[in-house]
C-alpha cells in the first residue's frame, strides 16, 4: 500500500520559518523525484520544488532563496526547509512522488498559514 504522510504544518508569523516533512511507504522511494506542491482553494495546485534521486533541486521563482528542498532516500523522507515565510505562502502543501506521467503518487497535504 502507497502512502505520502506529510507533516510539519502550522500558523506562523510573517517572517517566520517552517519544515514540512514526507514519508514515503509502499514504493520504491529512492527512484522517484520528489515534489512540494500547494494549493490555496479555488486555484490549481502549484509546484513549488522538486529534487531528483540524486539530489538535484528546482524551485519555484517565488521561492527561490527562501524554500530548500532536502531528501533521505534511507530515511524515505523528503523536506522542505521554509525561511522567510509570508502572507502569500499560506496555502495547503502537498508531497508528491513521481516515476513517469502514469506513476504519481500524492499525500493527503497539510495546513501552512502565515499571519501575524
């Protein structure tokens, strides 16, 4: 059985920092790229960032500079370091893992809000 528990969400402050994590059962974790998503309601789900098996990272320009993306392919945890957090970032995250366009699977998200 697959599963994608992400955890780590919460109200912080403008300014603040959060990391979410992402455990992985039920695959191989280690061939996968891993992603951060969000969503706010009525929009799309956007990428946020994303990091290969080998480590290589992109991100999203509106946070690049801010978010780092990490991942344990032993631990079968992927992270997403957020600094410098801001009202704009409020949003429900959500882990993905990806091997082809017919082979995602999603997590169940989890709530970041930022507010003073």
């Amino acid at each position: 059985q697959v599963q994608l528990v992400e955890s780590g969400g919460a109200l912080v402050q403008p300014g603040g920092s959060l990391r979410l994590s992402c455990v992985g059962s039920g695959f191989n974790f280690g061939s996968y790229v891993m992603k951060w998503y969000r969503q706010t309601p009525g929009k799309e789900r956007d990428l946020v960032a994303l990091i290969t098996p080998f480590g290589s990272t992109d991100y999203d320009a509106t946070v690049k500079g801010r978010f780092t993306i990490t991942r344990e392919n032993a631990e079968r945890t992927v992270w997403l370091q957020m600094n410098s957090l801001k009202p704009e970032d409020t949003a429900v995250y959500f882990c993905s893992a990806t091997l082809s366009a017919h082979d995602i699977f999603w997590g169940q998200g989890t709530q970041v809000t930022v507010s003073s």
